[in-house]
C-alpha cells in the first residue's frame, strides 16, 4: 500500500438497497459488477464491496442475506484480477469472501461485533482493516462522548492492534481507520482529521473514509445529494495525502485521482 502524497483509492461497492449515499443502484449483481468496473477504470487499486449499510441508524442484516449479496460480486472481480476488500463484520461472511479470492477485510468493528474475526483473518493471509467502533449503527450516536476525542480514539485502536497481534494478525497486515463518523459528532470528525499524525500508531498504514459523509456536507450552504459532496470530499482526499494517509475509500474514484 501507498503512503504519503500517492495514498491508494479504495473504489465503494454497496450492495445495499439501504446505504445513505448510493443504496439500491447497485443491488444487482450485473449492476455491481458493472460500477466496480467503472471505478476500477477511473484508476481503484482496491474494490471494497459491502452488503450491509453502516449508516447511522441503519438496522443489520441477517449472515445469509450478507453473503448473498457480496460473495457472488467478490468471486467475479477476483475473477477478473481485481484486488477486492471485504467489507463486513461477519467472520462467516470474511470467510466465504476469502475463499472466493479477496485480499483485504474491512471490519468497521475491528474485531468487536465477532469474537471469531480475528482468527478467521489470522488464519488467511489478507490485509485486516480495523476501524474505531463502539456500537452498531443502531445506537452508536448514543457512545459519541469522548474527553479528549484524538487521544481515545488512538487508545482505543491501539488496543484493538494488540488484540490482532496477539490473535496471530501480523503487524504488516494491519490498516487502522479511525471511523470518521461512527459513534462521532461533526467536531469530533474534524479534531480527528486536524491529527492525523496521531494516527500513525507503531508505523501501522491508516484508511480513511471521509466521501460524501454527512459532516462534509454540513459545509454546503443549499440542498444537495450526497454525490454533490464529491468535491469536498476530493479537496478533503488531498489534504490528507498531505498529512501521509496510505488509503482513501472514496465513491468517486475519477475526482479524487484528478
């Protein structure tokens, strides 16, 4: 993976009919493939395919009705050479997706949501994205109080990196992303992307996802649809180029490579 003013471009497959940016377009399997493909051509060094919506509020989705949406779509693009993340907090979903050739998991919980995460990607050789979570979408607005926001954050992944590590997980295979808007208000995203540095906990490679979340938007003074963030959300990818971020998941891979 990249690092410093070149961060790698994650291109974002939902397979949802629920996500808040793009939920239902993509729901097909030919239509998924389709915009994987797309973003792969605009210039994604990763395809990270999800089947259950994270977004704040949003209610989980049974194992089954996960793997169906997302193993079909993993198998034909690894299919085909691309490099695809997981994204799941379902070790049995990792797995399926795993043995169908994907090369990253994206786990929003980092390990918490499933006790049997950890050993599933300790026992495969993928790349193990952990992010900052504290509850599921549901509830997690209910968990944004923090003292120090950047310092609790950092504690917390550290200790998430640890229990990796100890579960077999090499270093060298961890991403940490510090879950811009999970169980965080506005000012808490902002503080977090004002220390980025901070992130850089034992040399660990950092994925940040920021695109056309809702705290951007809050920068816009008329109405507007999550694509019209894209911009920002652009501007906000080379800012943290800047500050060394080795990953950006984005959904619009073209503005973000220009």
């Amino acid at each position: 993976m990249s690092s410093g003013s070149s961060p790698e471009l994650w291109g974002i497959v939902n397979v949802t009919p629920d996500s808040f940016s793009d939920g239902g377009r993509y729901f097909d399997l030919e239509l998924a493939i389709a915009k994987a493909d797309i973003l792969s051509e605009q210039g994604a060094d990763v395809i990270d395919v999800g089947g259950e919506s994270t977004r704040p509020g949003a209610s989980r989705v049974d194992a089954e009705e996960e793997a169906r949406r997302v193993v079909p779509v993993v198998a034909s693009l690894a299919k085909n050479g691309t490099v695809v993340s997981v994204d799941t907090m379902r070790a049995s979903t990792a797995r399926l997706a795993l043995d169908v050739g994907a090369k990253i998991v994206n786990d929003v919980s980092g390990g918490l949501a499933d006790k049997a995460m950890l050993a599933t990607v300790a026992s495969s050789d993928a790349d193990y994205v952990m992010m900052h979570w504290r509850a599921h979408s549901a509830t997690m607005q209910d968990h944004a109080e923090y003292f120090d926001v950047v310092a609790d954050v950092v504690e917390e992944l550290t200790n998430r990196l640890v229990a990796a590590e100890q579960a077999g997980i090499s270093s060298d295979r961890i991403i940490l992303d510090p879950g811009l808007g999970f169980a965080k208000s506005s000012a808490h995203n902002w503080s977090i992307l004002q220390d980025l540095s901070a992130f850089s906990i034992a040399n660990s490679r950092l994925l940040l996802g920021a695109s056309r979340k809702r705290f951007i938007g809050e920068l816009m003074t008329e109405e507007h649809k999550p694509e019209d963030r894209d911009a920002l959300s652009a501007v906000l990818g080379v800012l943290a180029a800047e500050a060394g971020i080795s990953a950006l998941r984005v959904h619009n891979v073209k503005i973000h490579r220009e």
